[in-house]
C-alpha cells in the first residue's frame, strides 16, 4: 500500500509538472514574480497530493518569526520535501543549485525560468563569489535566500557540517539569517521512493543579526539552536 500511494503522488506530481511549466513557458517573457508565482503553484501541489496520497501532514511553529523583509534562510537538509514546503511556507524566495539540475527535461526548464543561483561544484571559490553576489542581487529586489548549508541531504537523525555562503551573503547585504530546521526525513528519506504516512514539523526561529558575530560564532549558533529543535522533536 505504501508503495502505491507514493507512486500515486509521483505519477500526479509529474502530470503538474508538465502543465505549469508549459504554461510557465508560454509567458516566459513576464516578469520574474509573475513566472515564480506560476511555478511555486507545483510545489503547493506537491504539499497538498501528499497529504491526499501519502497522508503526510505540515505543521509550521514560528511563522511569526518570519520577517516582512527579505534574508536568508539557513535551514537542514534531509529530503526532497523541504525544496517544496518552503515554497509554500515563505514568500518569493530562490535558491542555490548545482548547473547539472538544469539539464533535467521540463524541470529543469523550470528553474531557469526561476533565476536560480546556479554554481558550478567544480570551481569552488568561482561558485562562492557568485553565491554572495547573486544572493546579495536577490536580497535586494526583495526576493529571501534559501540556503541549505550541509550542501547535501542528509540521513534523518544526522545534521552535517555547515558551511559560511549563507552568512557570508547577510554580511554583505546587511539582512538577517532566519534558522529552519525540520524533520521531513522521518517520513521521506533521502533517496527512497517510499514516503510514510505522519506529521512533518517545520520551526522556524528569530531573526539572528549578522552584523555583530564572526562567521564561526554564526555557525555555531545556528547549528547549536538546529541540534536543540531535533532533539526537542525526537524526545
């Protein structure tokens, strides 16, 4: 049964794919918040086909703490599901993303239609520059940062080493880092196919000033605070 309920939302997920970026394609010569509007609509798909298929619920803590300005959201990485629920949870954001995601037939026509930040893994100090630069462009146009500082999803119960792109990109712009952590690989691990019905919870913390802090310190406090809310949710 759990296999055909996640094959139910791949196959309804797909079919959406196709008819909002075909249309998204269609007005590609509209302005960016208008393409972004038309394509997050996947993504809230996606939130609501799995709590239809999946029975796979969200539950938000902290939206208060989500500020009326543009910055960056530093948050884990366990699975697919966050790259949609934050579509649904913040308002027009972008993301930083590896070139070879681009090459994936209609979504990666997506996101280019997007403007992600792309990088290039290979050219690692290049792919910095061009993180804090574009980062810092989006910011000002009022368009919030994600950033997923583990680089890469991990194991649910395990949190990587976090990297300074996200904090080196507040620095420069002057705007706060917002902490997310949630626990979405408890019911869709990295990698599987098969999702497990359950209640997936997303905290959201108070705006930390980049300002005032060393990177190093930065890090530390997001990552302590990341650690307390996982442990707050497994106990």
């Amino acid at each position: 049964m759990l296999y055909l309920r996640s094959l139910l939302f791949l196959l309804g997920s797909e079919i959406v794919l196709i008819f909002v970026v075909s249309f998204a394609i269609l007005v590609f010569f509209l302005p960016l918040r208008f393409r972004y509007k038309v394509l997050s609509n996947w993504a809230k798909f996606n939130i609501w086909w799995l709590k239809i298929t999946c029975k796979i619920e969200l539950k938000v803590l902290g939206r208060e703490n989500i500020p009326q300005q543009s910055c960056v959201i530093i948050s884990n990485h366990q699975s697919t599901w966050e790259t949609f629920a934050l579509q649904k949870i913040f308002p027009h954001q972008t993301w930083v993303l590896k070139k070879e995601l681009l090459w994936i037939p209609i979504f990666g026509w997506g996101l280019w239609l997007l403007k992600p930040i792309i990088i290039d893994r290979g050219e690692k100090l290049k792919a910095l520059k061009k993180v804090i630069s574009q980062g810092v462009e989006r910011l000002k146009n009022g368009i919030f940062v994600i950033i997923f500082p583990e680089g890469t999803r991990q194991p649910y119960g395990k949190l990587g080493n976090y990297q300074k792109g996200g904090i080196a990109i507040a620095k420069k712009a002057k705007t706060p880092l917002l902490p997310v952590f949630h626990n979405s690989g408890k019911l869709w691990a990295k990698g599987s196919f098969i999702k497990f019905p359950g209640l997936i919870t997303v905290i959201i913390g108070k705006p930390i000033s980049a300002e005032e802090k060393s990177a190093a310190e930065l890090v530390k406090e997001i990552r302590n605070w990341t650690k307390l809310q996982a442990k707050n949710l497994a106990d």
